[in-house]
C-alpha cells in the first residue's frame, strides 16, 4: 500500500511483516503511526487558526484606523455643520410681515449673505485675514490667521453682512471666502416700536439658509404664525397706528430729556374694544442690533425691559377714583357728600398726611380734584377691606394683563401678604399694591366706556368687545365728571388741551429702594386720562420713573409738573391723527354719553 506523498500510513507494509516475523504485536505500530497522523494533522489545523486570526486583526485595525481618522476630521470641523447640512433642505426661511392698522410695513424680510472660510481653498491665509479685519473692525486677524491655518476645514466668520460688506470681501478676491444666501430680518422703522416688536434672530443655520425666529415681543409670540408656509404671504396685522407710535415716542423723550428721568412709558388704548394704539417705553433699543440680556444688575436699567407692561410700581393717586367710585356704587356717598379731611388721620402709630392743608371738609368730589389721602382713607374704611378686594379684582388688579406679548407675564401685580385695615386705607390712594401702567390704563377704559372692563389686544378687533360690567352707568358718568373737575380745577391744570376737552387723574409715590424703604427724592409719577371727556374714545397713561421739574427755585417732582405736561402734550400732537376734531372745552362735556350695552 502505498500512502500519498507526505501522509503517514496507519499499517506500513515492510514493518509490519518484521514484526510479525519477530513475533512482536503488530497492533503497536498502527497505534504510534496514527498518534503521529492526528499530531500532524492538529498541527496543521492550528497554523490555519492562527492564520485566520492575523488576517481578522488586520481587518479590525484597518477599520478602527479609518474611524480615527475620522474622529479627528469631525473634530477639527465646525461642529455643528454636518447636523445643519443634514436638514439644511428643510429650513423655511421666509417670514410674514408685520403691519400697523393701516398697513405700512413695521417688519419685512431683507436678502443679504453670510459670510464663511473653506481654509482649504484659501490662497493667502494672512492676506484674507488682514482683509477682513479692515472689513469688520471687530475680527482680529491674527486669531483668523490662525484659525485660517490650524485643522478646522470650515469656519462661520459672519452670519450676516451688508451689501457693502459683501462687495468688499468679494474684492479680496480669494476662493476661500465664500458666501450663502441669507434672509434676515429688518425692521425699517429703527427703534420704533422696538418692545412692541422684540426682535428677531437665527434659528437653525445651513450654509445655503437660515430659520428666522421671534426672541421677544409679538415677533415672539406669533412666532409659529409668521413662520408658517401657509400665512406667509398674509402680513400680521397689529392695531399699533405707526404715526400716533412716533409721535409718542417723540414727545415722550423729549419730556424724559426736559425731567430728567431715568425712564418714561405711555399706553394709548381705544376704551371700548383694548385695541392699543400706542405702546412706548424708554429707554428703546434698534431691535435691528438688540442687545444682550444683562447677566447682573437691576434688569429695570435695561433697555430691553419694558416699562409699560413688565414694570410693577405703587401708581398712587391715580387709585382713588376707584375708591369714589366703588363708594358710589355702594350708595356711601355722592359726589356732594362731605368728608372729613382734617390729620393726619391715625392708626396705630402710623399716620395719613395730605400733600396740602384742606381744612376740616371737603366733598367728594373735591376729594378727587385736590387729591385727599385722609378724604380718600376714610371712604375706604367705611367700604371695608373684603369689598375693596372683590373690586379691585373685578378691575384686573389681581392678575397678569393676558396682553399678546411674552413679556407680559413679567407684570403680575404685588399685593399685601396680609390685607388689613391699614392696607385697605393706603391701597385707596395707590400704596400697598404695586400694578403696571397697562392695568391702570384698563382699569380706566372701564369708566370711560361706561362701566366695562375691556381686555387690552395688540390684534384689530371689528367690533366692541365688552367684559363683565363692573360700576354702572351712573358711577362711570359721576366718576368721569371728577376726573374732569382735576383738569379744570385740581392738580392736573397742565391737562387741558385746546379743543380737546381731557379728563384724568394724577399720581406721585414714592420710589421704593433695594432696602425695603423708600427713596426721599425719587418717585414715580403717572397720569391716567381720557380723551375726549365728553365722550370718551382713547385712555392714556403716561407714566416717569424719576422725574424732576428743575426750571423753578425748588425742585417739582409731582405728576403735576412732569407726567401731566407730557401728556398734554402728546394729546395735543396724536389727536388730530386718530381723527377727532377739536372742539370748543366749555361745552356741555355730557350732552354725548357712551351708548348703553347689555
């Protein structure tokens, strides 16, 4: 039997006839031959396992090799780029407008570039750095040098640019600086309206487009509307009147400028349906470039805090016609009633002083045009705490004006943790509870519409759009009488206007400080006025953080003096733009009286 060559054979013919021939045990033979075949075999087999093995490792080392490599790409990429790049084709870029009642353009959309490096394709890295530089004085072209140099393929260098900008860096001429098309938003008008408006800013970012959306004010709150495919051809129209806007804000910072006050604000609402008019507060900010949100400090000094709707202040005297007018309604007085004013007026250790000494008695109307804390302090203790709460609440004193503006929820009203009878007195003439100018300015649209609360909108409403009724009729037409009687006689003679009879109120309190205490020469000072006051159509609140009247012998910090001239003024200039016509102030102010609604 012959074997294959190389192969061991179990039964080798020639050893087995020796053996048998020596009479040895042929078995012996087969059993080593085989033993030697399976350790042959076994040997073999192993160098096939370890061979299979190398190839398998160099497999996974080839592969762990190409991550790493890739790893490192990643790394020295931008790193948000591959994820914008991914949904960079589902970025809806354009954005409706904004428009006041009338139309004109308060928001648009502009078409400009944003600028970016491909540090591979840059020709001369120093040259475009130092280009740049010149171009945007606020790039530093040693750290673009380096960063032109260094591992990073891409490289945002500005998200947006002028049309200037962009002719500029396209004259530097290197393939390296590249540009993709960008929508941002403009807002022609500059700071106008700006915390009416906020500001708008990126969302997700592609190369080749960008998501514009609202940061701040209605740009915030319709944020989803204006972004929709499907509205964006349908401007979102606000009730904001664009000339009655500038003219507010004119008069406003000039009278700011002439008082020296650390801010101003003014609400001019239509009393029947809320639509407002005009919303301002200063200081503004250009929502084109809005600043940051400070990181420290009071956000009061801030431009982007809006004094009109998130500034919670003591409004003073402006509160006590709603005293009267709650008296009047529970049939405790009328406007003839007297009522003892002489001080101060004691309880426990604290006193209740007037600005002015009014002798023993004074009418209740006398008690609203002179301004009576005393007068005022008793009719409230005769209505009693319980119901001054339900009234105040009814007003919307209690809760956040639900106004169409995130920043909004910032004004919710500060009211006494424990409601006494002390807190009951000086809550009548406007201390204890903290609102802003947007309440005070809706509280007074309910007398001057006769007797309904209205919800503030920054939205056009067709029709009038009534609340709950809160005084009647009656009260409203006696209420509104007292407020006239402060301008023609009272504290707000500065307040009338020229063929444009006003009614109001003033309010002076003092400004409260970081201790808890109050400052002895700072306050807060707010007219609240309807217009006209034989029929009343607009209220307006003007409101001046720290005025102060320098142009007598003393120092006049009182709404007198600096919150009612201002907003004569502004009356005097808006009025003829909502289209009233002037009208002689000595005529029968109530031969024309709000229509009666159910």
């Amino acid at each position: 039997m012959i074997e294959p060559s190389g192969r061991i054979p179990l039964r080798p013919l020639g050893k087995v006839l020796a053996a048998r021939e020596r009479g040895e045990n042929t078995d012996v033979i087969e059993q080593e031959n085989t033993r030697r075949r399976n350790h042959e075999i076994d040997s073999q087999e192993h160098l096939k396992a370890k061979g299979r093995l190398v190839v398998l490792a160099a497999v996974f080392l080839c592969l762990y090799g190409v991550l790493v490599v890739r790893m490192g790409h990643l790394a020295a990429s931008n790193p948000h780029e591959a994820q914008i790049q991914s949904i960079g084709s589902s970025i809806v870029a354009q954005r409706a407008n904004i428009v006041d009642r009338r139309g004109r353009i308060l928001a648009t959309n502009l078409d400009t570039h944003s600028l970016y490096a491909e540090t591979a394709h840059l020709t001369d890295p120093r040259r475009a750095a130092d280009g740049l530089e010149k171009i945007f004085p606020d790039l530093k072209a040693d750290k673009l040098y380096k960063e032109f140099t260094g591992k990073r393929k891409f490289l945002w260098i500005k998200k947006r640019i002028s049309p200037e900008a962009y002719q500029a860096v396209h004259d530097l001429g290197d393939p390296g600086l590249r540009f993709g098309p960008r929508e941002m938003r403009l807002y022609p008008n500059g700071k106008l309206a700006a915390h009416v408006l906020g500001g708008a800013s990126f969302g997700r970012e592609g190369v080749h487009s960008a998501e514009v959306i609202g940061v701040a004010g209605v740009e915030k709150t319709f944020d989803e509307r204006l972004r929709s495919p499907a509205s964006s051809a349908n401007p979102l129209e606000l009730s904001i009147d664009l000339s009655v806007q500038a003219a507010v804000e004119s008069v406003l910072e000039s009278g700011m400028s002439l008082l020296n006050a650390k801010g101003a604000a003014a609400i001019l609402m239509n009393v029947y349906n809320g639509e407002i008019i005009s919303l301002a507060s200063l200081p503004d900010f250009d929502p084109n470039h809005r600043p940051k949100l400070p990181s420290s400090g009071d956000p009061g000094n801030s431009p982007l805090f809006n004094r009109a709707i998130q500034g919670v202040y003591e409004l003073g005297s402006t509160f006590k016609i709603f005293a009267i007018a709650q008296a009047l309604e529970l049939n405790l007085v009328s406007p003839e009633t007297m009522i003892n004013v002489s001080g101060p007026l004691r309880w426990g250790k604290f006193k209740i002083r007037d600005f002015h000494n009014y002798g023993s008695e004074l009418s209740v109307k006398k008690v609203i045009s002179k301004s009576s804390n005393i007068g005022t302090a008793r009719i409230a203790q005769e209505i009693g705490s319980s119901e001054q709460q339900n009234f105040l609440k009814s007003l919307g004193f209690f809760d956040i004006v639900p106004l169409e503006m995130v920043e909004a929820s910032g004004g919710k009203p500060l009211l006494p943790k424990k409601w006494s009878e002390l807190s009951t007195m000086t809550i009548s003439y406007g201390h204890g509870l903290s609102a802003t100018p947007l309440h005070l300015a809706t509280a007074y649209a309910a007398i001057g519409n006769g007797g309904y609360k209205v919800t503030p909108t920054l939205q056009i409403q067709e029709n009038q759009k009534y609340g709950d009724r809160v005084i009647s009729e009656k009260v409203a037409k006696q209420a509104l009488t007292m407020l006239r009687s402060v301008v023609t006689e009272g504290t707000a003679t500065m307040a009338e206007v020229p063929g444009y009879p006003v009614a109001g109120k003033t309010g002076t309190a003092d400004k409260p400080s970081p201790t808890g205490r109050y400052y002895e020469d700072k306050v807060i000072t707010n007219f609240a006025a309807l217009f006209p006051a034989n029929n009343p159509k607009y209220v307006l609140v003007v409101t001046m953080d720290e005025p102060e009247d320098n142009t007598g012998e003393e120092v006049r910090r009182t709404a007198g003096w600096t919150a009612v001239p201002v907003a004569a003024e502004i009356i005097t200039r808006i009025a003829p733009l909502l289209g009233l016509r002037p009208q002689n102030n000595k005529d029968n102010l109530f031969r024309v009286l709000p229509a009666k609604m159910n």
